[in-house]
C-alpha cells in the first residue's frame, strides 16, 4: 500500500478530540484522522452529486 506523509497543523482542541477517541476506541491517531478523510470526501461526493441533480432537473424544467 502507497502512503503519502504530510504534515498538519492540528488545533489543540480538535487534538484532545482525537486522544479521548483513541483511548476509548483503542485506535491510533492516524487511523482516525484517516477515517475521517474518508467521511469528509464521501460527504462531498454526495454534496456534488446532488448539486448535479438539481441543476439538471433545472435545466430540464426550463428547456421543456
């Protein structure tokens, strides 16, 4: 598996975020950071996808 390493700057908060969710979870810190990577593109996705739909159904209405 390919990595890429970059580095972050982190605010403090969202830090200790990610430390109570480790210790509950019993996970590292990268792998949350990259789940949450995961999420945030699919959010996306699914945020372009619909914007997509309704310009089409837009169009669709005033070309009828």
């Amino acid at each position: 598996m390919n990595t890429h390493n970059y580095l972050i700057r982190v605010k403090d908060e969202h830090w200790e975020d990610i430390q109570r969710v480790k210790t509950l979870d019993n996970c590292s810190a990268n792998s949350i950071i990259n789940e949450g990577i995961r999420l945030v593109i699919k959010q996306k996705l699914q945020e372009l996808s619909t914007l997509r739909k309704n310009r089409t159904s837009l169009q669709n209405m005033v070309s009828a």
